[in-house]
C-alpha cells in the first residue's frame, strides 16, 4: 500500500505527468475532465497522505467527491474516478 501513497502524490504534485497517464489510459476526454475538477480532486485526494493503508478504490471514491464537487455530472465523475483508479494499476 505504500506505492499507492507514492501515487497519490502524482497528481497532487505533478499535475502534467498525472495528465499525460490519465489521457493514456482514459484518452482525452478523460484528461480534459481531469483539467476542470483539478483542484477539488486534489482537495479531497490530500488527507488520504496520512493514511498509512491507502487500497486503489478510497482514491477513486476521493477523486469521485472531488469531480462531483467541482460540478462535474455524475457520469464524468464515474470516469475519472475509473480512470484515476485504471491509471494506479496500471503504474503497479
């Protein structure tokens, strides 16, 4: 579970990288929906650091708030949460 903790730090520190992943795994919509919800996802993406037992899904569903937060439909929330989650396993 430490290497998901080292992932959270990605997009939170390293927004372009996270970008170029997200739209690799999710293509552009995916990434452009990234863009918009940025800072909610991050909002919501930083107490999960504290954590010491962080699984793939509590990113997900904290990346999920932050979409919703950020006025995203529930729909593209769902698919960044997706994506966000796809882009960890992926880097496993």
């Amino acid at each position: 579970m430490l290497m998901v903790l080292k992932l959270i730090e990605i997009p939170i520190y390293h927004k372009s990288d996270a970008r170029k992943v997200i739209k690799k795994v999710g293509g552009n919509k995916a990434a452009n929906l990234f863009d918009k919800a940025y800072s909610p996802i991050v909002k919501e993406l930083k107490p999960l650091l504290k954590l010491s037992d962080v699984p793939a899904q509590a990113v997900g569903d904290a990346a999920y708030r932050g979409a919703l937060n950020a006025g995203l439909s529930k729909v593209n929330a769902g698919i960044i949460s997706t994506t966000i989650k796809e882009s960890i396993s992926w880097l496993f």
